[in-house]
C-alpha cells in the first residue's frame, strides 16, 4: 500500500507534454505530486541524490525514450546500477510518441519497465495506473 | 770328189774300190740313177747286204722315194749339191728311217756330170735317243709338277739365284721376279724354319754339307707353306760357289700329318677323357679297353673290367634285349637268340642310344652310349667299342626344360598366347602348341611355312601385315601390330604380334622369333571401352602415371582441337595454361598417391588450353583406371563457357540486385528513419495538440484558455517548423539532378561561409584554419556544399567551449580510391558518441541542453552529403572537441 500522496515524475523534454500531463493529473483530483525533468540525466541525478529519502522520490515515472543529454533507455541502463540502492520499488512507464516496434520491444524487454505507453496519454488512462498503484 | 781324165776307166775302178771300202754309206750312180758302186756301210744301212744292186735304179731299190726328192736328184744331175743334216724316210715297210745326206755330180771330163755321188747316213738310233730323252725329260718335268718340285741354283759369286716355274709358283712370285740371297730367306717363317735354313746354307758354305729339310715357308701372298729343301755344293776350284737343289712343296703331306697328329691328340684325349667312358671289347666279348673315364664312370678300374666277358655287369638286362632286337631288325638278322657278337660278322653296326648304367655301388644312371664295331682290314667284325657319357645333367636340365616347356604351354593357354620361330632363309615355322590352338589346327601340321600363317590372315589385313613383316625385315626391328585372323575353324580373332629379330654376323636377318596373342576379348572389351569412352557426354582424357595422354574420345578431339593421334603420348600439360601447370604437377602426384572419384581443383576455377591458344573454362572429373599398364587416370572434362557466361550473368544479376537491395535497404532505411522522424517528429506535436485540444474543450477558464491556446502556437510552430525541415529533407532527398553539379573550390565556399558568419567569428574570436592543397576543388552542387560549410562551421562556433577561444581546421584531402575526403576539426564542448552517437544525424536530436539546439543542422547535412552520394561520420571526446569526416564518393 502506497502512502496517500502518490510521488509521479514526469521526465520528457517536450516542454508542452509535460504542461499537459500534469494538467490531467490536476484534472483527476488525485492524491499526487508531480516533478518534471526535460532530460534523464535530471531525473537521474534527483534519484541518485536521493536513495535513501524514498519520501523524496517517485512512486512513478513517466519516462520519454527520446530527449537530449540522456535519453529513456540510457536512464534505464544507469538507474539499473543504482537500482538495488533506491530506497523504494518506482513503477516506471516508458512513454513515446513512437510506434516504432524495435523501441516497444526494447523497452518491454527491460525488466523494471512495467509497460511501454503511446503518447498522447488520457486522463482515463492515468487514472486507472494511478489508482492501481494507490491499491 | 775330184775327177781325173788321165784313165777313166781305171779312175773308175779306183772308185768303185775305195766307195765299196768306205766305212760310210756311199752310193754312186750313173745319169740315170743306176748304181754303179755302193759301200758296205750303205748296205748294211739299207739293210740289202744280200742284194746285188749294181745297175739296178735307184727308184727301183727305193720306190718309196717321193717326186720331190726325184726332182732334188734331177737338179743335182745338172750340177746342184743337195746336203740335209737330218731327215725321216719313210720306207716301203711303213717305218721311219732317220737319215743325213749329201748328193752331188760326179765329172766324167770337165763340165761332163757322170752321176751322182750319195753319201747318207742313218741316224735313227741317235734320232731315237734324242727322242726318247725329250721324252724323258717331259715325263720328269710332269712328274715335277705333279710333285711340285722346283729346282735352284745359287751362284755365290754373283748371289744370283736362279728359281724354276714351280719354285716361284710354290713361292708364289711373278716370273719376272729376281731373288737374292737375303730376300730368298726371308721366304722361311720366322723361327725354327728360318733358322735351320740360314744353319744348312752356313754348314754348306764352310763344310760342303748337303741338306734335306723340311721348313715352313711364308708365300709372297702371306700363305704357310711347307716345303722339302734339298741342297748340295758344287766345288770349283776348290771353293763352294754353286749351291743347287730342289724345293718341293709338301704342304699338302704336311699339314695332313699335322692334322693327322692333331686328330691323334684329340682322339688321345678323348680316350684319356675322364668324362667319356670309352670301353672296347673283342668279338667274344671279353673287355680289352675301359679308359679312366669309364673308371670314373662305374667305379671299376680297369684292371677289375679288362678281361671279364660281356659287359653285362654295369647294364640292364632289359635294355640289354632291346638293344640287341633293335640291332638284329636293323641288319635284317632274326631277332630271336640274335648275339651280335656272333651273329654279326661284316655287317656295319653304329648304335647310339640311352643306356642305364650301373655303378660298382649299384646306383644307376643315364647314359648316352655309341656302339661301333671294329673293323679289321678285311672288314670282318674284330669286337665292338662304346663311347659313352654321363647325361644325368643333360637329363636333368632335359627334364627341368620339359617341366617349364609344360609351364610355358599352361601360361600361353591362360594368357591365350603362342610363340613362333620364322627361318627366314629357308622359310621354316616353328609354332608352340598354343599357337595350333590358337589358329584351330591340330599340332600335328608339319611343314609350316610363312604362307602357312599368311594364309589365316584375313584379307583385309592381308596388305598391313606384308606391310610389317616387310618393314621388319628393312628396320631390321619387329615393331609390334595387331590384325585379324581367319582361323581353320572359321573364327574371327584378333591376334597381336610381338617379335625379335636375328641378324647373322654380316647383319643380315636369318630368323624371327616372337609371341603371337589371342587379343579378340580384348579388342572386344576396348571397343566396349572405346563406345562408352565416345559416348560419353563429355571430352575423355585418359593419362598415364607419368602424365602422358594415352587415349582421347572425339569429344576432346573436338574440344581441344587436336587429333587423337597428335595426342597421344604427349603430355598432358599441352592441354594446360602455363600459369596452372605447377600446380598441375603437385596435384596430379597427391592424386596418383591416393586414386579416387573426385572432382579436380575443388572450388577452383579450371581452365584448358586449345590448340588454338585459346583459353576455355572446364569442370573436370578425375576417375583413377586400374589397367595392365599401371594406373590410368580418366578425365571427364566438361566445357562450362555457356555455366560460366550464365554464372556470369547471376552474378552481375546477384550484383545488380545487391546493390538494388543495398540501394532498396538504404531507402528503406531512409523510409524507416522517415517513418521514424514522421512518427515521432510529427506524432508527438500531433499528440500534443491533442492533449491540448481535449484541456481546451474541458477548459471553462478564459485564462486557462489563452494559455492552452499559446501552448497551441508554440506546438503548431514546431510542427511547421518540422514538416518545413522534411519537406527541404525531401527535397534533398529526390533531387537527383547532375546538371546542378559543377566544379566548385573549397576556398571560394570557405569564404563565402566566413562572411555569412562574420559576427559569430568576430564576436567567438574564433581561429579557422584550412588547407585545401591536397585537394582543392570537387565537382558538387554548390547549394548544398555551402549549406554542408556553415552547418558544420556554424555547429563548431555554437557548441564552442566557454573555456577556450574556438579553433576550427578544415583540410581536404584526394584519397587513393578518387573519393574527396572534408575534415572539419574543432575543439568545441565534444558529443558523447558512445551515449548520442546513434542519433548524431537524426532530426531533432540534439544532445546538449542548448538553447539553439534544434536538432535540424545535422540531419539536413547529412541528407544533403547522401544526397551528393557521399557520407559523414564523427569522432568527438567530450570537452576536447569533434571531427566530422565527409567521404565524397
């Protein structure tokens, strides 16, 4: 059982996804709290800077595969190696706008990846991830 | 005779006295040849001592007198004088009466021719004598001819010799032939002979000695002679200055007696011969000779064997009734209780035969023994010889022959073969057993001949065999041949010749000898091969172990180009390029080293080489023969020109679809990375307006409303900003016009790119190095490459680092394949290719968080490089800066 407030991060260097993402969640009128990085080296950082503060971090992240610096699957490979030191269990969704099946394999062929999404994302869709992740 | 006219009458009677007194035959006669007086010599000597012929005619007492002694009488009554030294007269009687005369006138007064006065003389006993020496004389010279006696004569004084007819005949000099001392002596044979006849010439010549030698001379004409020389002085004046003789020629005598001396020896020997046993008996039969040979023989001695009767003790009794049935048939005797020590008593017994012999130690052994009988001279039988040998190893050897005779007969029957023996000379065939077989006649036909053979020749091959006997017996060499034969049972065969020949000592051919081969399976068997050799599909090369081709098929004939019979025996590398024959070598010892099934030159291309020089590609297959002559290799070999156009032609086809693929998997990959750019560049402002649009509608707040409609602006920006850059992408990407394309100098576009950049230049201080020496212009289009210049300058300046002024070198440079090849070298910020490099060129991708990074720069550059058909890499290192490496095709 998750604690009320769920923690979602948003990493996604469209500036415009992100705005409206977090304008669904507001919509749901859910429990949430949402941070946003434009790259997954941020994203990467935050976590890493916080392993042991699991009130810090997200109980789940919305991953882009294709952003600057460090793209979804180059943050995959890195947080595997912190993994086993982050002080909680995140939920991670790949998320793109590709339906390309080469980038849809890779990802579900990664284990810690619970599902690839196709952007856009609807409210109803979020919805029901958030509320099985507050069950 | 002198005449006086003092008296006539009593002159007359004076005359008449003293003719009647005269010891020689004087007759005197009147004018009409009467006689007046005659003396008693003329008389006696006309033998009328009783007649009285005073006044009787002279032509009446002779009437044998001829006319023309008459008409000698008339010319004398005129006066003439008629003498003859020597004269036959032949009488009434018939016989012959040697006579001289002298007839002249006689003068009653001067000029008055009384008659004639006859004084005669009859000298037949001398005429006789004379003759009778003559005769002498010729018989003894008859006689020394046939006794080829010569006679000499050496005058010392003058050393002149004098040398008969024969002589010089036995010498064998010409007539005109002078000798001398010194050269006479020469004549004598070096040694003995010359020796004992210089010793008789010096004991003659001191001594007075005569001799009588017999010496051996050497003819003028380089014969041996033997000569009897008979010699003796004669003194004059007390010193020997004639030395005469005779030489006879006794060669014949000679050299009889030397034969006679040598057959003397010989038949010594042969009795002393202790390999012949030589055993005589008398004609009772007891034993009288048993040489040493016929000791060695039984192991008897002689003194144990002389004197017993009947030899019956070292022969079978047996063989001991055969001989003498055989003997009794023989001189036509009864063979029964026949002795031919008895019975036969002139009657000419010369027996060979084999015997067995019995040892003293009662072994036997063969023997061949001749049985003679001894003659006396009256010709009655004396006893009997036998001359007899050991013929145990004749026996053995008989038999060891017989035993391979028999071999010999069983190997020609398995390898249906013969052999034959031609005396050319006397044309006489000899013919093994296996050869009557192999001709289908019975052993027995006798009198083979050349034409007995020629004969089974079938006549079509008739001509070609004549051909090679006849070449046989030029070359004086049996070149070996097959041809056909007709046999005396009608069968068709096939028979192969091979022979010698033998030459005489002046190198004429005398004999040939040689095998005669029944060949028809074969011959059947190789024109079986030869069909399936020339039906096979293929050309057929058949190779010996020494690579030496030893049958063609027509195929190859055809093939290669060459007649088989120009082939054959030549090598096989005549049928290889040059370049392949080493090769060739190694691989046809690793193939005669292990013989099998293969294919030749595995994975290789193989090539054969036409008489005509010209090179065509083969596959061939490589089968090993195991033949009588070793082990064959057969070659299938297969013209693959019309495989090899058509591999040719896959390949271009597999080529041209490669690079249709290749090309298809670029544009693909193209059309994939459209795919991706559409799906991702244009889906995600798609679903951006999407999301923004469903806000929009849930959207009750005019505020809210204005900020979801600029977020609408921003995203419809972006998405006119992205198709712009795909539409100029695919413009790119179509334009595929070489007209646009011209000769364009790095410089001009470097200069061009630094003054659309001047203030970023200026204002960066940037320091931008190029060297264009190596290469410096390239045939492109000049959009394109100006756009590729500032993209890629433009990019350096941008991402410059913050920590030093931005250094930029661009270098061309002319690779050894033609391609262009445009470095542009920086010492920017740098790009973590190992993280970004899979997306370097893609749109929007951009790696720093740069405000002005798009994402559009580098994916149109590398559009436009692909488009110009060439293509762009980088290395970078983060903070030291990038190359980018454009690769002009």
């Amino acid at each position: 059982m998750m604690s009320t407030t769920i923690k979602i991060c948003i990493v996604d260097d469209d500036e415009i996804y992100r705005f409206t993402i977090i304008k669904i969640l507001e919509s749901l009128q859910l429990p949430t709290k949402t941070t946003t990085f434009s790259d997954g080296e941020q994203a990467l950082d935050f976590i890493s800077d916080h392993l042991d503060q699991d009130y810090e971090l997200p109980d789940v992240i919305f991953l882009d595969i294709d952003m600057p610096v460090m793209d979804g699957f180059q943050f995959m490979d890195e947080y595997e190696k912190i993994r086993s030191r982050v002080g909680k269990n995140i939920t991670i969704f790949m998320v793109s706008s590709s339906l390309d099946p080469v980038d849809i394999e890779r990802a579900k062929n990664i284990g810690a990846i619970t599902d690839y999404l196709v952007k856009p994302l609807v409210s109803v869709q979020l919805r029901t991830i958030l509320e099985e992740l507050i069950q | 005779m002198s005449t006086s006219n003092s008296n006539p009458n009593l002159q007359g009677e004076y005359n008449k006295i003293f003719i009647e007194q005269a010891p020689t035959a004087i007759a005197m006669l009147d004018n009409e040849m009467r006689y007046l007086a005659v003396s008693q010599r003329w008389l006696k000597d006309y033998k009328m001592e009783r007649q009285r012929i005073i006044g009787l005619s002279h032509y009446e007492i002779f009437p044998e007198i001829g006319d023309d002694w008459k008409e000698e009488h008339k010319k004398c009554l005129e006066g003439a004088i008629n003498t003859c030294d020597e004269a036959p007269f032949k009488r009434a009687d018939g016989s012959i009466q040697w006579i001289y005369w002298d007839v002249r006138p006689w003068y009653i007064s001067e000029g008055i021719i009384g008659g004639l006065l006859m004084h005669t003389g009859d000298i037949t006993h001398l005429k006789e004598r004379e003759q009778e020496k003559a005769r002498i004389e010729t018989i003894l010279e008859q006689t020394n001819e046939v006794a080829r006696i010569g006679t000499w004569e050496f005058n010392v004084d003058n050393n002149k010799i004098y040398w008969s007819k024969i002589i010089r005949e036995i010498f064998e000099v010409t007539e005109d032939y002078k000798p001398d001392f010194e050269t006479s002596l020469n004549f004598f044979k070096v040694g003995r002979s010359r020796d004992k006849a210089k010793n008789a010439y010096s004991n003659a010549m001191v001594d007075g000695a005569p001799f009588d030698l017999e010496l051996e001379i050497v003819t003028a004409k380089g014969k041996n002679r033997w000569i009897r020389a008979i010699g003796q002085v004669e003194p004059a004046e007390g010193k020997e200055n004639r030395l005469f003789g005779i030489f006879q020629d006794i060669s014949k005598m000679k050299f009889s007696e030397i034969a006679l001396n040598r057959a003397h020896s010989e038949l010594k020997a042969i009795f002393n011969s202790k390999s012949i046993g030589i055993i005589s008996t008398d004609k009772d039969g007891i034993i009288k000779n048993f040489n040493q040979g016929a000791e060695a023989l039984l192991g008897y001695s002689a003194s144990e064997m002389i004197g017993l009767e009947r030899p019956l003790i070292y022969l079978l009794k047996d063989e001991i009734i055969k001989f003498k049935h055989d003997i009794a048939l023989s001189t036509k005797k009864d063979p029964s209780n026949f002795d031919h020590y008895t019975d036969l008593s002139e009657e000419d017994v010369n027996d060979t035969r084999e015997w067995t012999y019995r040892r003293k130690d009662g072994s036997t052994f063969p023997t061949l023994s001749t049985l003679s009988a001894i003659k006396n001279s009256n010709g009655k039988n004396e006893g009997f010889i036998a001359v007899t040998t050991d013929i145990s190893e004749i026996k053995n050897v008989q038999h060891e022959l017989l035993r391979k005779n028999r071999m010999l007969n069983v190997a020609e029957k398995i390898t249906l073969m013969g052999h034959w023996q031609w005396d050319t000379i006397r044309n006489v065939v000899k013919w093994s057993t296996n050869l009557y077989s192999i001709f289908g006649i019975e052993e027995g036909l006798t009198n083979l001949t050349y034409e007995t053979y020629f004969s089974f020749v079938h006549p079509a091959d008739k001509e070609i065999v004549t051909e090679y006997f006849d070449k046989a017996a030029n070359d004086k060499r049996f070149y070996s041949f097959t041809h056909r034969i007709l046999t005396a049972k009608g069968q068709l065969k096939t028979v192969q010749l091979m022979g010698e020949i033998i030459t005489n000592d002046q190198g004429e051919v005398v004999e040939m000898i040689g095998t005669c081969q029944d060949v028809t399976e074969q011959k059947m068997a190789e024109k079986k091969f030869r069909g399936l050799l020339e039906s096979a599909p293929d050309a057929m090369v058949i190779v010996n172990s020494k690579g030496k081709i030893q049958l063609i098929n027509k195929q190859a004939e055809k093939l290669f180009g060459y007649p088989a019979e120009e082939l054959f025996n030549k090598s096989v590398e005549t049928l290889i390029p040059e370049r392949f024959i080493p090769e060739h070598s190694t691989q046809s010892e690793h193939f005669f080293a292990r013989p099998r099934t293969r294919e030749m030159g595995q994975g290789k291309e193989l090539y054969a080489l036409k008489k005509n020089g010209q090179e065509l590609p083969i596959q061939i297959s490589l089968s090993p023969l195991h033949t009588e002559e070793g082990l064959l290799v057969s070659a299938a070999i297969r013209d693959i020109t019309k495989q090899k156009i058509a591999e040719h032609k896959i390949i271009k086809s597999k080529e041209n679809l490669e690079a249709i693929a290749q090309k298809l998997r670029h544009q693909n990959k193209q059309l994939a990375s459209y795919s991706h750019i559409t799906s991702h560049n244009l889906r995600a402002p798609v679903s951006n307006l999407n999301a923004l649009l469903s806000l929009y509608k849930q959207c009750t707040n005019e505020a809210e409303k204005i900020v979801l409609f600029e977020k609408f602006e921003t995203v419809i920006q972006h998405l006119t900003s992205t198709l712009n850059t795909l539409v100029a992408a695919l413009k790119i990407k179509n334009s595929n016009d070489t007209e646009d394309l011209e000769d364009i100098n790095f410089d001009a576009i470097l200069h061009k790119t630094k003054e659309i950049l001047s203030y970023e230049i200026l204002n960066s201080n940037a320091v931008i190095k190029s060297d264009f020496t190596n290469c410096s212009q390239i045939r492109s289009n000049r959009i394109y490459l100006e756009s590729i210049f500032l993209n890629l300058i433009g990019n350096a300046m941008k991402y410059r680092s913050t920590d030093r002024e931005p250094h930029i070198d661009i270098q061309s440079t002319l690779e050894k394949n033609g391609n262009i090849v445009l470095r542009f070298k920086d010492n920017g910020l740098g790009i973590d290719l190992e993280r970004h490099g899979h997306k370097l060129f893609g749109l929007n991708k951009v790696f720093h968080r740069h405000p002005d990074a798009k994402g559009v720069g580098l994916f149109l550059t590398k559009t436009q490089i692909n488009s110009l058909g060439g293509d762009i890499s980088a290395t970078s290192k983060v903070n030291e800066g990038t190359t980018f490496t454009i690769n002009f095709n």
